[in-house]
C-alpha cells in the first residue's frame, strides 16, 4: 500500500504511457482523414444525389452533416476500442482503478465546444432552409421571400426571381397523380415531363385525402392537401427518368401511387407539350378551369367522363382497377 502510495499513477497515463496524448493525436489524425473521405469520396454519391437544384443543395447539407458526425463517431470507437486494447482488467487483478476528479477545466471546455456546435448547426440549418436548400421544399401557398426585396438582392432560389418559369400542377387523388401546364393550354396528363435547366414551379393539391409528391431524385417533397395549393421549385440538371411516389398514406392502394417523370431537352419538351395540347385538346376543353385547388364534389361528372377517355383528371373519382372495393 505504501508502495502505491508514493507511486500513484497519474490521470491519462497507464504504464508510462500518456493515454490522453495518445488519444487525442490518433483522433485527430484519423478525423482529418475521415472528413476529407466522408466529403469528397462518399459525399458525391450520397443521396438524394445532384439531379436538380433542390437536390444537389440537399446532398451539400448531407454531405456536411455527415463530416460533422466524422469525428464524434471516430471518438467514440477509438475510446472503445483503446479501452479494450489497453485499460482491461489483467487476470488476478482485484485492485480498484485510479479515482477520478471532477475537472473544471475540462467541464467547461466540453460546455463551450458543444454549445458553438449546436449553435453553428443552427445558423448553418436556417442559412440552408431559407436560401439554397428553400428551393424545392414545399413552401406552402406562399413562399418566404416571394415577391420579397430579398429574393430581388440575393436572387435566392426560395422563390426564384425571373418570370421564366414552367408551371407544373401536380394532382394528388386515390390513387394515382396527374399534372396539368397551364402555360400549354391547361391539358392533365399522367406523364410527368421537364425540360432540363429550365425552373419548374410545382403547384401541388389533392382532391380528396392528404397525399405528398415525393420526386425523390429531384429532391422535390411537397404535401398534396385537399384545397391548399403547396408550392415547390427545383430546376432539373440532367436528362433521364426520376420516380415519383406517395409518402403520405393515403389508402389501400397507397403502395402502389407512384409513375416516373422524364428530363428531357428543352427542344424535345416543347415538341411534346404542343403535341400533348393537341391531342387532348378534346378532353381539355371538359375540365374544369385551371385553378389552383379544386372542388371534387363538383367535378364528380367530369372525373367520371375523363376515365371514360382513359384520362384520370381534376375531377376525381380515379380507382385503380384492381381495388377489390370499388364505388
């Protein structure tokens, strides 16, 4: 005991050797290494990957968030993994570890990082909600900054600042979506087509329970409700096909409320959209006026007649054939 005594053994060092040191400089070199991987090799495959404005802004934040997280789960596993290593109970060994102090020192270092941590994630949260990562979020009826001096000064992308964009409406019924282009006649299609590198608004409603459009590989996600119009902006960057989906459970058939849009040229979209006006100017002319939101008790007929053209539309009524409960 007395031996013990006059030799105790110090905090952070076992054997003659300075744990804490030794800690702290691995942690540090490994987390330097980690960030640059997490960022630069994982981040750019990372969903929802950089299809579009709205997405590429929600990869940057995942992408940051997730070098952020780096260094706290490399020091949780190397002080795992050290105390398994070095800090174990030796067979035989029934005497009692070192006792450990309270350190100010050290309390009020831990106070002060993670308070400038959550901090900073909020600034940094708020900067990326209300500038870049607002374009595309779902925003309401009425955009923050819509028409605002800010949206003019800092040409935010919450509510983009040029008149040349492509009105898309996005319907919401049970269960099935269809999009209507006011700007091309106000023709409702099940085809979900944009041009690329040009800014799309999604107006997005429902006509009967509460849906959300989900275009996951334009990082678009918007709740469709009844009698609300929700808007969205993104602006596509490559051509292809993204998938469209429900994620808001919305019936039996929820599962199965989904189709593909298409990116395509900004020539092609436009041989398309005056092909499409003319060949459902027939069907155009029994919908409803291009509105924001509508009534489906008042449109019941016209769902009715537009699946009668194979056409599901603003009026309602769409059941999807195989529902073994039908109206």
């Amino acid at each position: 005991m007395a031996a013990e005594a006059s030799n105790p053994v110090s905090a952070g060092e076992t054997g003659g050797r300075r744990d804490g040191l030794w800690l702290l400089v691995i942690w540090v070199v490994l987390s330097i290494v980690g960030c640059l991987l997490v960022y630069n090799v994982w981040g750019p495959h990372m969903p929802p990957g950089a299809a579009s404005t709205s997405a590429s802004s929600q990869q940057f934040d995942t992408r940051v968030l997730a070098a952020i997280a780096t260094p706290v789960v490399i020091g949780v596993l190397l002080y795992f993994g050290w105390a398994l290593a070095f800090w174990r109970q030796k067979p035989g060994d029934d005497t009692d570890a070192a006792p450990i102090h309270g350190s100010t020192k050290l309390q009020a270092t831990w106070i002060v990082v993670t308070s400038a941590i959550v901090l900073g994630l909020a600034v940094f949260g708020t900067y990326e909600l209300v500038n870049p990562a607002g374009n595309g979020s779902g925003q309401g009826p009425q955009p923050i900054f819509n028409h605002g001096v800010l949206a003019a000064a800092s040409d935010t992308s919450w509510a983009p600042n040029t008149n040349n964009i492509l009105q898309v409406q996005v319907i919401g019924q049970q269960w099935a979506w269809t999009y209507r282009y006011p700007q091309f006649g106000g023709f409702e299609t099940t085809d979900l087509v944009l041009p690329v590198g040009q800014q799309v608004r999604f107006n997005v409603t429902s006509l009967d329970v509460i849906h959300d459009f989900w275009a996951y590989q334009l990082g678009v996600k918007a709740d469709a409700n009844p009698g609300v119009n929700n808007i969205a902006y993104t602006t596509p960057y490559h051509t292809g096909q993204f998938v469209v989906r429900c994620d808001e459970l919305c019936g039996i058939w929820h599962g199965a409320m989904y189709n593909y849009g298409t990116v395509m040229s900004v020539s092609g979209f436009m041989n398309w959209a005056h092909a499409s006006e003319i060949q459902l100017a027939p069907v155009t002319k029994i919908l409803p006026p291009y509105a924001l939101t509508y009534d489906p008790t008042v449109l019941a007929k016209v769902g009715k007649v537009n699946q009668e053209l194979g056409l599901t539309s603003a009026g309602g009524g769409y059941y999807n054939p195989a529902d073994p409960e039908q109206p």
